[in-house]
C-alpha cells in the first residue's frame, strides 16, 4: 500500500469537510441504490447517502470523483502549463446556421455531436438541458436529432449532474450496444474518463467524451437574482436561457404570458453569476477539460476581464483537439461539412481567457492557504501547479494566498 494511501472512508468525510464536491453525479451514477443527487441551499446539485456503500464500492467511487482530485498524463502531446495535453487547436464553428446561433459559441460542441451520429460514431448523446420543472436549472438529456441537440445546445450557467445516471446508461450499453458520446463540464468528463480506465464497459459504452472551458458553476441563487434583476420571479418564468442565439448572446427569461425580459452577458455573467460559484470551483486546475477528447470555449477578442470587446457577433468557437480520436473525428467533421475550422495560434489563448489564465496561475498560492488553515484540497497530479506559479510575479501569488486564507480561516456559514 503506498504511504500516501487515503482510505476511501476518510476520503469522503475530506469532500464534505473540504466542500470539495462539484456535484457531477458520478456517484450517484455509479450507486443509484444508495446516493441521489438533491438540491442544497444555496442551491447547488450534492449527493445524499441513502444507504451504506461496502468498502469496495467507496474504493471504486474514491478513485473517480472529482472533488478528491485529478490526473493527467502529456503522453507526447504538447502540454502548455495553462491549459494542459492538446494535438491542435483551431478556432471553428457549426455550418448549419441554427445549430451555430442557438450554440453558446460557435456551435462548435453541436455541430461536432450531431456529426458524430450522422456519421454512426455513436448513436445518442448524453448532454445537459434546461430543466422541465426549474427553468433557471438544468437536467440530463439524452439526444438523438439534430433538433434535440440544437434545443440543449448554449451554455447553462448553474449546476448539471449529467453522470447521475450512468450506470443505466452503461446496462443499456450492455443490452442493446447503444453508444453514447458524452458532454459535459470538465470535472464531469475527468470523473467518465477515469470511471472509463476503472470499466472497460463504460469505456465501450461511451467511446467519445466532449467538454468545454467552465469559468465555475454558481448556485440557482445566482440564477433567481438574474431574474430579479430583470424585474421578475421564478414564479413567473416559463424558461430561460443563460447565452446563446448569438454571441455571446443574452441571458433570457420568458414569462408564462409570453414577455421576454433580456440581460447582456456582461451583466449577467460578470455582474451577478460569477459572485455565486462554488468553492470547489474556485479551486479548480482543471478549467479547460483536460480528460475529453475535444473541447470548445470561446474564441472571442476580450477586454482584461475576459468580456469580449464587441457586442454582437456570428460565433466562433475555440475547438482543441484533445487526443488522436478527438483531431480525427475533427477532421471526419470539417470534410462531411458539418464545422468550418482556421487555423489557431495556441498563444493568443492567454489573452483571450483571462479568467482560465489568472485562476490556474493562482491556484497553488489558494491551495497552500487552504492546507495551512487544515482544509482539505483535490490531489492533482501532472496539472503543472507549480510551472503556472510561476507565471505569476510573487505579489500576486501572495495576494491570493492571504485572500484565501482569511476566507478559509472565517467562521463558515451552516446553511
Ligand atoms: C458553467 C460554465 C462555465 C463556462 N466557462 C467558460 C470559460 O471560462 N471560458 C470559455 O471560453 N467558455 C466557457 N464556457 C463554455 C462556453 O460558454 C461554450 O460552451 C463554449 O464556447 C462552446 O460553445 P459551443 O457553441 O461550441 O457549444 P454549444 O454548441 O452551445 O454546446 C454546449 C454544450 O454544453 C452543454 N452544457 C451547457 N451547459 C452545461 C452545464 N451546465 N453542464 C453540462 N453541460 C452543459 C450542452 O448540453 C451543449 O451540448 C462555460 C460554460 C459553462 C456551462
């Protein structure tokens, strides 16, 4: 057993004390028969243990949740600190012009799914949708049109448990030899890619895993005050979009009589979501999807917060190839028609993603502060903490590690 070895038990009391959980799902995935996912104040997405987990079983969870921490390997690739193993990046968008305006971006992540079973890669996608109950939240959606995926496609600023139903997904597999290609946020798709190393089932089951860039995931608090800025309630909302039809496009709310009420992505995201993400989030190394196969963010020109320097535009999406399956079923896409693509220069990307940029240069000045005040911190190996560091002049780096450690040392709040 090596020295350093957690035992699951003291692992999971660590995602509780260290609020470390993302809210992905997987374990609830993994065990439907002992945790579910429910809503917790201030309205984020948190597993609930309904039942006792045998010692293998929380072994076989402790290894893939994300909350613990994350790996990754170069394996040959270029591997800038910043953003982590890649083959190309190029910036792209859907050719299908309602896919390319309903898209958060480009429609980069849509047109790429909707090739994948045109072209029988695979045969559904599991993705994240509004949700039917809550118009401000989120739900899995399982899509086999192109309609479908245009319906789900735009980013959904609040939180999304799309693993909550994997081992369904995966005994459907196993029954039918339906293959799924998967999207979601990065901790979503670290958490598939490891279950996927753990199971060689769940790897065939989902043969392809998209992801994009994720600044964080705030609470259906930050939603509800989206709305009441907009002058509106929940109450009175029969749903709403966070961006996209154009980009970055607006974030929308639509009454049940049919009145639009629309905020810009600057005061949306900027003004009132960003202050409501969650810890966990905030800790992050991994903003830009290191385990998929490929990812998208956005390709725009920024100020120095990260908003882009113009109003409106048509999308473009950032599309990096992640690994060899991820640059080939790119390439497959760009000659079927589905995305247009031009070339990239990989170091203009610190420019346009400011946010990625100074939280990953950040982070190990965050995670030291938490440590010295005893909480505890995801394990990440290979995500470069210390060659980001080193971006950064010490001034900075100091600034975030009292910053963190006054919060980490503050009375917490009990909900
Ligand atoms: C919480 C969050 C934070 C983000 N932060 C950044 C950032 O810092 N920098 C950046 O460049 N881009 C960020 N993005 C991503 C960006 O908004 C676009 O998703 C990206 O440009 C790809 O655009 P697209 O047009 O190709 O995707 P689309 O074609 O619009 O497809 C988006 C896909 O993402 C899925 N999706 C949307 N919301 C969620 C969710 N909450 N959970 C799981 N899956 C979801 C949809 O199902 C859809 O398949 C963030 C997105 C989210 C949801």
């Amino acid at each position: 057993m090596p020295s350093d070895f957690t035992p699951p038990a003291a692992a999971l009391a660590s995602i509780q004390k260290g609020d470390l959980c993302a809210g992905c799902g997987a374990c609830a995935g993994l065990f439907p028969d002992q945790i579910k996912m429910d809503q917790t104040p201030p309205g984020y997405l948190r597993p609930r243990q309904t039942d006792a987990l045998s010692p293998q079983q929380e072994a076989t969870f402790a290894a893939i949740c994300p909350a613990l921490g994350q790996k990754v390997a170069p394996d040959g690739r270029q591997d800038p600190a910043l953003w982590g193993p890649y083959t190309e990046m190029m910036t792209g968008h859907a050719t299908d012009p309602a896919l390319r305006h309903a898209g958060a971006s480009g429609g980069g992540l849509s047109a790429l799914l909707d090739h994948l079973i045109k072209a029988g890669v695979v045969d559904a996608i599991v993705q994240t949708g509004a949700s039917a109950e809550l118009p401000i939240g989120n739900e899995m959606v399982i899509s086999t049109t192109t309609e479908a995926i245009r319906v789900a496609a735009g980013s959904r600023y609040a939180p999304s448990a799309p693993l909550e139903h994997l081992a369904a997904q995966v005994a459907e597999h196993l029954e039918s030899g339906r293959r799924f290609a998967f999207v979601g946020k990065p901790c979503d798709a670290a958490a598939l890619r490891a279950r996927c190393t753990q199971d060689a089932d769940t790897a065939a089951a989902f043969p392809v895993i998209l992801s994009f860039f994720c600044a964080g995931v705030p609470s259906h608090t930050g939603g509800e005050a989206v709305l009441a800025a907009l002058g509106t309630t929940l109450a009175e909302t029969a749903s709403f979009r966070f961006r996209g039809n154009g980009w970055p496009g607006q974030a929308t709310a639509i009454a049940h009589d049919g009145t639009e009420r629309a905020m810009s992505y600057h005061d949306s995201w900027g003004g009132i979501l960003s202050k409501h993400v969650q810890h966990r989030c905030k800790i992050c190394a991994d903003g830009t999807g290191v385990a998929a196969d490929i990812v998208c963010a956005d390709a725009w020109e920024s100020d120095a917060a990260g908003y882009p320097v113009f109003e409106e535009a048509p999308g473009i999406s950032l599309i990096v190839a992640r690994t060899a399956l991820g640059a080939e079923l790119i390439a497959q896409a760009r000659s079927a028609g589905a995305i247009e693509t031009d070339p990239f220069d990989p170091e203009a990307l610190a420019a346009i993603q400011p946010g990625q940029r100074e939280r990953r240069r950040a982070l190990l000045a965050r995670l030291s502060a938490l440590k010295l005040a005893g909480r505890p911190t995801p394990r990440y190996e290979g995500l470069q903490l210390w060659a980001a560091a080193r971006q950064n002049p010490l001034t900075r780096n100091l600034k975030n590690f009292l910053g963190m450690l006054r919060r980490a040392l503050r009375p917490r709040k009990t909900p």
